[in-house]
C-alpha cells in the first residue's frame, strides 16, 4: 500500500516561508522525486525535481527561492519556500517516479498580498 502525505502548507502573507514535507509509504527503491502544484482549472505542474544522483531542476518561476531536498531512509521529499508569492498560491503535491499513479491529499499554500 502506498501512501504519500503531503504537509507543511498554509496560509502566509508574501514575502514568507514555508517548508513542505512529503512523508511516503509502501515505497521501495531508490526514486527521483518531485513536488507538483495545482491550481483549479489548471493542470498540475512541476515545480521542482530530484534526481537520484542529486541533481535539481526548477519551474523557471521559482528559482532561487525554492529548494527541493530528500531524506532518502525516510523516503520523505521536502519543498523550502522563500520569498513566497501570490502566484504560487496553489496545492502541493509530491511524487516520486515509479510510482506516478499515487498521489496524496495535497497540501493547500496561499499567498496573500
């Protein structure tokens, strides 16, 4: 059973900071690992990626103020958020490869002006 919980959002003004964690269960291996976001009545997006030898790619929007990391003994990806903006107001969800067809509940980030 798979399970990934995704938390750590909220609701702050801009300018602030958040730091999302994703805790998985029920997965094995060695994965890359990503956090996505969504907003209604848009597709869900890549926000940043973990590769398993390290390497980081970003939404062009948030670089220099996000930063993907990983625990990989606790398959657990984490999202540092600075400088947050009203645009990336959105639910945050992770994901890690291999198993793309499992996705948490999400955890709900909002900017505020």
């Amino acid at each position: 059973q798979v399970q990934l919980v995704e938390s750590g959002g909220g609701l702050v003004q801009a300018g602030g900071s958040l730091r999302l964690s994703c805790a998985a269960s029920g997965i094995s291996g060695f994965n890359a690992m990503g956090w996505y976001r969504q907003t209604p009545g848009s597709h869900r997006e890549l926000v940043a990626r973990i590769s398993t030898s390290g390497s980081t790619i970003y939404e062009d929007s948030v670089k220099g103020r996000f930063a993907i990391s990983r625990d990989i003994g606790k398959n657990t990806v984490y999202l540092q958020m600075n400088n947050l903006k009203p645009e990336d107001t959105a639910i945050y969800y992770c994901n890690f490869d291999g198993y793309s067809g499992y996705w948490g509940q999400g955890t709900q980030v909002t900017v505020s002006s």
